[in-house]
C-alpha cells in the first residue's frame, strides 16, 4: 500500500463506533496477524525494561561468536554479547524513533494541512509548497546534513524522520479535509455562524481521525525502517545502546564466521515493518465503510 496515498473517504469517522467493530476485525486476516506483530515488538521492548537473558552492555570476549545453544538462545556477536539481549531491547530505540518521530509528523502536518483546506487560496498554496520543498530531502539527507552540524545521535535521527513526515500528514490531511468542507452539514454550522476554528475541531477533525489512524500505523513502520538505515549508517542511535540497525552494520564483516548475526536483527526489522503494514491495510479495510460493508 502506498503510504502517501490513498486518504479514505470522508465518512469512515464513523466505522470507528459501527456496531460490531471488533467481531469484524477478529474475522480480518491482514489485521489480526498484522495486530500480533505490533504487539510482539511492544511486548519486546516493555519486556527489556524488566528482565533480558544477560547484560546487553556486558562485554564476555572469551565467548564471543558463539552459535545458538542452552546458555544464549541467538548466539553471541563479536564482542560476546548476547544477541538475544540486544535485539530485546534494540526494540525500545526503534519504538522511541517511532512514536516521536511520527508524533512530529502528526502533530504538525495535520495542523497545516487543516490550515490549508480551511483557508484555502494562498496559505494552502503556501503549505503544499513547503511540503514538495520538505519532500526534496528524504530522513537519510537530512539526518547526514544534521549530522554534518549537530553530530551523529538518535536526537537528530529522530527530528529528521520527523520532518520528512510532516508533509505526508499535511497532504492526507488536506485532501481529506477538503471532502469534509464540501458537506452540507459544514455549510449549515457555517450559517448558523460557526468560525472556522470550530468547524474544523467539531466536525473536520473527527471525520477524519479513521485516514490519520491508518497512516500512523504506515508511518511508524517507515519510521522504524528509516531508523534501522540510519543505524546502520552510523547515523542514527550510537554505542553502547543496542539498535538492530547497528547490529546488521557489525554483522555484515562477519557473514562468513558467523552469518545468523545478520539474520535476527534482519528478521526482527522485517516482522516489525511486515506487522506495521499489514496491520495499516487491515484498518484501512475496517474503517471504510463501503470495503465494512462488503465483508
């Protein structure tokens, strides 16, 4: 699924209190396996915080590159550690980028694009330039270039996943506004004498909240991704702090003694993001009330 793409319409708000919401997404595949994922990557990372197989940080050279067995499950990298451990809570760095990161972009592009679709003319003009200028320059650049004045750390990762969100969530958020503007029951609270203000927080905001819910979920994935790239760019989160990213840029030099070093941190991003996604097109399916009703 196209994560700029493809704002729902106007009316799914109100799939969000349709009778017999949950029964129909326990029945969704798409939204059942991708809600399982989620939740494994959260229940990993709350996890971390209360108890790993060993120190993620603790250092044992005498066992380092070990294959899986009895006392570590995943084996040890080159430094001894327990991969296990890391990749537990490598899981809170890429849920942090993800929740900051996307609250960025959804704090700011949806206020800018409600800004344009309720003024119009040349302040949405003025919004859906900045974002084509904040689209020119994907998280990597800007994460390098912010690295480049401020140095590398996951502080700067974060605020350039943010920004590059941003001008996503103003387009959606614009596009959908702007169906919601042309309803009847928008130019009845105008002639009653309802400012913009508040048709936008009474009635824009909540018939939109179901397009804003799918592409969190789409976002985050992305963001989790980004971060990963990041990491393994030297770019994003820095030693000692574990972060599957980093993981992938230690292991790749020993693919020949040890390749499982690559392919956990390699599978955990990939379930994360596959879970992310899937469960995106799930709600995506259960908030639209023409694809609720077909099923």
């Amino acid at each position: 699924m196209n994560p700029t793409s493809g704002a729902l319409p106007a009316a799914t708000g109100v799939a969000l209190k349709a009778p017999g919401f949950w029964h129909r997404a326990l029945r969704h595949r798409s939204f059942c396996i991708g809600g399982v994922l989620a939740a494994l990557l959260v229940l990993a990372a709350l996890l971390s915080y209360l108890w790993t197989p060993y120190s993620p940080y603790g250092m044992d050279m005498a066992n380092k590159l070990q294959a899986p067995s009895g006392s570590h499950w995943l084996g040890t990298d080159a430094f001894g550690r327990d991969v296990a451990s890391l990749l537990l809570v490598g899981a809170r760095a890429s849920i942090l980028v993800g929740v900051i990161a996307v609250g960025i972009g959804l704090v700011v592009g949806t206020a800018l694009g409600l800004l344009a679709a309720a003024k119009r003319g040349w302040v949405e003009e003025a919004v859906m330039r900045l974002s084509d200028f904040t689209l020119a320059f994907p998280a990597i650049l800007s994460a390098i270039m912010m690295t480049a004045v401020f140095g590398a750390g996951i502080v700067n990762a974060i605020v350039a996943i943010g920004i590059y969100n941003i001008p996503t969530f103003a387009r959606i958020t614009r596009a959908s506004a702007n169906a919601i503007w042309s309803r009847e029951y928008v130019a009845a609270a105008r002639a009653c004498g309802k400012g913009s203000f508040s048709i936008t927080m009474q009635h824009v905001l909540p018939n939109i909240s179901a397009v804003l819910i799918v592409q969190i979920t789409i976002r985050f994935a992305i963001a989790i991704l980004a971060e990963a790239a990041l990491s393994y760019l030297g770019l994003g989160t820095q030693p000692p702090q574990p972060s599957w990213g980093r993981m992938l840029s230690e292991a790749q030099t020993l693919m020949f003694q040890q390749p499982l070093l690559a392919v956990f941190p390699g599978m955990a991003i990939a379930l994360a993001v596959l879970g992310l996604n899937m469960l995106g097109d799930g709600l995506r399916d259960l908030l639209d009330p023409r694809l609720a009703r077909a099923r």
